[in-house]
C-alpha cells in the first residue's frame, strides 16, 4: 500500500475524538502536519519517568532504561507505529513501570496530565484515557515480544503544575474494542459517520488555533450572540 493512501494520524489528536470529533479531525489535518517531527521522542518517557521518582510506588528500584533501550528498534521517526487498515497511529508513550506478580514482570503504562487547576473536566479525563488506551493498544505485542507483557491495567495520572504532587490516579483497562473505535472516528472524519461535538460551553475551552479553524464554533458563536 503507497504512502499516499495511508492515513496518518498522532494518538494525542485522535484521542480527543473520545469527546469531540471536530476538534480531533481539525488537530489531525488542519493544525499540525503528522510528517513532522514534531512527535515527542523517548526523551518524554524520562521526564515522565523522572516526575515518578519521588512516589517509588511501583518496582523501586527498576531501571526501566532496559524497556527504553530495547525499545528503540520499534520507533519509526522518534514515534512509535502501528497500522489498522490503511490507518497509521503513531506516538509515544508518557511514562513506564514495572511490577512483579508471581514472580513475573509486567509492565505498567501511565499517561501523564499536569494542569493549573485543581481538577480537569471530565471530557479531558475521557480524553486522557482514551490516549492511554491507544498507547497499551500499541504496545502490547512489543512488551510481549520483550518479555514484559502488558498489565491488564495502566493508570492516568494527573499532576499539580505548581506543586508536582500527583492529584489523583485513574486505573485504565485495556480496550479490546480499540481498532473499531479508531475506525468509527476515521468515518467521521470522511464524512461516512455523524460527528459529535460537546455543548458550546465546551467549545470555548478549545485552544484558539481550534477555534480559528472550526466552522462550527463560528457557527454557535454567532448564534449564541
């Protein structure tokens, strides 16, 4: 299959098709072109890693350098890759852990939220999950082939910007629905499927380069005169 009929399309944009379709479609082809290198590297995962070591509370002691480094041989232009269809997601992971069960390793994603207030709305907590979800989707057969295979459970963790300390902690299972869902919202995007969007109360909380870009913001801006 040519380059040319391959959809590309970065986990953070997609994922935020979990609460509004025109957002993550706008993030998708509109905003960032997904064939620059503007994709987080592994560079993300130890400053993801870095902010979990002063909770220690999964395998202290772990040097997960050895998933790190293994894990170089499967990114494609600093992003992790993995195709549905002629659809390519591509990412990279915030932070990794690993525990011990039985005597057997496993590891443990973590997608990672710093905000300067003291909650998110739910909308972005779906988000959230969704990216996490799309990253264990991923990863899975990697982590098996590298002999620590996937929890049957990651964690969204989200962080005070003014004081680093971790506000709360929302365990994550793996969706076995995953590939249906990404091409639900590649439906969408082509106009096969009915796009969501949240209540214009939400609207106003998109970034402004959204907003400039998205018609039906105008639309109910106008009308909500």
């Amino acid at each position: 299959m040519s380059t040319q009929n391959k959809i590309y399309l970065r986990v953070s944009s997609l994922s935020h098709a979990e609460f509004c379709d025109k957002r993550s479609k706008i993030e998708s082809f509109n905003v960032l072109n997904p064939f620059k290198s503007d994709i987080p590297t592994l560079k993300s995962i130890v400053y993801g890693n870095k902010m979990h070591e002063q909770y220690n509370y999964m395998n202290k002691g772990f040097d997960t350098s050895i998933i790190l480094g293994n894990l170089e041989k499967y990114l494609v232009r600093g992003a992790l890759q993995k195709q549905i269809d002629n659809i390519v997601l591509r990412g990279i992971f915030d932070s990794i852990r690993v525990i011990t069960v039985n005597g057997k390793k496993y590891s443990v994603l973590l997608e990672l939220k710093t905000i300067q207030k003291k909650y998110l709305w739910s909308r972005e907590i779906l988000s959230g999950i969704k990216q996490l979800q799309l990253y264990m989707y991923m990863l899975k057969e990697i982590l098996e082939e590298l002999g620590y295979p996937l929890w049957k459970r990651g964690y969204l963790e989200i962080y005070s910007q003014h004081t680093g300390y971790m506000i709360r902690r929302i365990p994550v299972e793996y969706d076995v629905n995953i590939e249906e869902w990404v091409r639900e919202v590649v439906r969408k995007f082509k106009g096969l499927s009915r796009m969501n969007v949240p209540h214009y109360a939400y609207c106003k909380r998109c970034p402004e380069q959204i907003r400039s870009k998205c018609d039906w913001y105008y639309l109910r801006s106008n009308k909500n005169e």
